[in-house]
C-alpha cells in the first residue's frame, strides 16, 4: 500500500518559484495585499484559534482579510481565480504523473492523505486531475499521526509506504509506526543537513523516490519483482 501527501510531495503548494502559494500572492498583490500581510493572514485563517488543527480555506482568509480592510467578495474573487481547473494541473512537480502512473502499475492500494480543510483541500486535488489514481482520498485537519493510526486500524496490508515531504510529521511516523516505510521528498522548508539528521530516507524528487522503491523491492523479492503486487 501507498499513503501519499498532496501537498509539496506532488503539488507545487509552497516552495518557489512559482508555487500555487507564489501566484496567489502575486494576485492579492494587485489589490493592494503585500506578501507580509497575506502570510500574516494565512497563518491567522491556517490556524483559526487551535494551532493542532490546519483549517485554512479561501472563506477563511478573505473573511481575516476583510478585518484588515478589504472587501471579502473582491477577495474571494482573486482567490477563486487561482483555484480553476485549467489552472491547477500546472502545479503538479513534472514527474508527478509519471511517478502515480508507476505506482498504479504494481496494483497496490494507493492512498492519498491530505492535512486541511477538507472542502478546500478536495478542490486542489480534483482540479489537478490526480484523484483517480487513488482508491481512496483522506483530507482532515487533525494531525497526521492522528489520523494514520486511525486508518491503519482498518488495513492490513504488510507493506506500507508512507510518502511525504513535510520532516517534523515523517520523523514522528516512523518513530510511532516502526511498520511503515516512510520516505521523504524534499522541501523547501529544511536543509539538507536536517534531512540527513532526521534518519529517514529523503530524495528532491518523485523520480527519485520511485527509483528507491523499485530498488527496495528487488532486493527483497529479488528477480521475481516484475513492478507488480508480489
């Protein structure tokens, strides 16, 4: 089985140049939003009085937006722009098909687990077209770890995979569920020495990362891994 993250581990969301989060601020910008108050504001919506739970969506911030000054609706305007379909797929890292079409091939269950509001974060992921590659879609504001040990009280696969960029969340994983095999893709948030520090596997690229996988698996299975379920 597969868990993948959505965001920056196959969706542009952060890390420039032109992330999802660099044309937003671009757009705001034009209506007289500096990129210090959209941050300050996105953190203000993100967090919305419990800092546990990730509960950011476009409501949200227009809404804190609109304390500042400006009008709600021309907001949710500019927003709503940057959220279209025709818009998203290009978000998407350039091997981002390629890797789930891969990982498709072997047949096993694939997973995408996204921390967020939920309408908000649905949005993302139908409009960039990757929503039928996965068997299953779990968008929640708890915690990670909260929510995966929830989800590994249901399956029983006995190989799992969890796939995520975000260190602080694969750190704790693979320290609290020793059963899966957490890899990291690299983000702009950390150094290269942290990633080396934090003791789980880490590589720039979804490329790379499936590389590691299908080397993992010959060795285990050995000349009898074809790319398929074993």
């Amino acid at each position: 089985m597969y868990i993948i993250d959505f965001d920056n581990t196959l969706f542009n969301t952060t890390n420039p140049p032109n992330s999802f989060r660099d044309v937003r601020v671009a757009e705001l910008n034009k209506i007289g939003i500096s990129e210090e108050l959209y941050q300050e504001t996105y953190f203000v919506a993100r967090n919305h009085g419990d800092k546990d739970l990730c509960l950011y969506s476009d409501e949200r911030h227009a809404e804190v937006l609109s304390e500042r000054g400006f009008d709600k609706n021309r907001v949710l305007e500019v927003l709503d722009k940057t959220i279209s379909e025709y818009i998203l797929p290009n978000y998407l890292y350039a091997d981002t098909i390629n890797f789930l079409e891969t990982l498709k091939k072997t047949g096993q269950p694939m997973i995408l687990f996204s921390l967020g509001d939920p309408e908000f974060q649905y949005l993302k992921i139908k409009g960039s077209g990757i929503e039928k590659y996965f068997d299953r879609v779990f968008m929640d504001s708890r915690p990670k770890t909260e929510v995966l040990k929830e989800i590994l009280d249901f399956i029983s696969d006995k190989e799992i995979w969890f796939i995520n960029d975000r260190m602080s969340e694969n750190i704790e994983i693979a320290k609290n569920f020793p059963e899966i095999k957490v890899v990291q893709k690299i983000s702009g948030h950390n150094t290269l020495e942290e990633y080396e520090a934090s003791g789980v596997p880490y590589f720039r690229t979804l490329t790379e990362i499936n590389k590691y996988i299908e080397n993992y698996k010959y060795r285990l299975y050995g000349t009898n891994y074809s790319g398929t379920n074993n």
